[in-house]
C-alpha cells in the first residue's frame, strides 16, 4: 500500500471518530452524529487525498530538518536561476 494511501485511510478513521463524538456533543443526538460523523469524513478524505496530490505535484519537499532538530516545511524552490537572472538583468537595465 502506498504512503499516500495508508495516510489517507488513517486520517479517514481518525476524523470519524472526531466527527461523530463533536457531533453527538453538539446534538445529544446519536443518530444525527453517525448522519455528520458518516458524511463529512467521507467528504474531507477525497479532499484530502486532492490536497496531498497538489503539494506532490509541486515537487515541494515534505521536511527539512534544521540543526536544532526542528522541521519546517519549504513552500518555494531554494533557486529559480533563469527567473532570479532574468529579474537581476531586468533591474539592471533599468538603473
């Protein structure tokens, strides 16, 4: 099974149970929390797996650790040359 499949099915089993209990705390009402707990997971899962597949796509690492042992995500390339020297000449020309 791939990651992204596995983390998928996990994340869906986690946010059933979160979403039926917040919504029986809300409604004191089990059979109006399965009908939310049941419909928005299914929901959120396939939008989460869009999500997953966007930021893939991008070529975005996922983490980076510093020298302190903290992660922090990167949401750009560490270099564009073409772009970063068509700007450096563009600014040139003009001074």
């Amino acid at each position: 099974m791939n990651r992204v499949l596995l983390k998928t099915s996990t994340y869906c089993v986690m946010h059933l149970v979160v979403a039926v209990a917040v919504a029986f705390a809300l409604t004191r009402n089990w059979h109006a929390a399965l009908a939310i707990g049941l419909v928005e997971p299914f929901v959120q899962t396939f939008a989460f797996a869009l999500h997953e597949k966007f930021w893939a796509k991008r070529g975005v690492p996922q983490t980076e650790k510093t020298s302190g042992g903290c992660s922090h995500i990167r949401l750009w390339p560490k270099s564009q040359p073409k772009a970063a020297e068509a700007e450096a000449a563009a600014v040139q020309a003009t001074a």
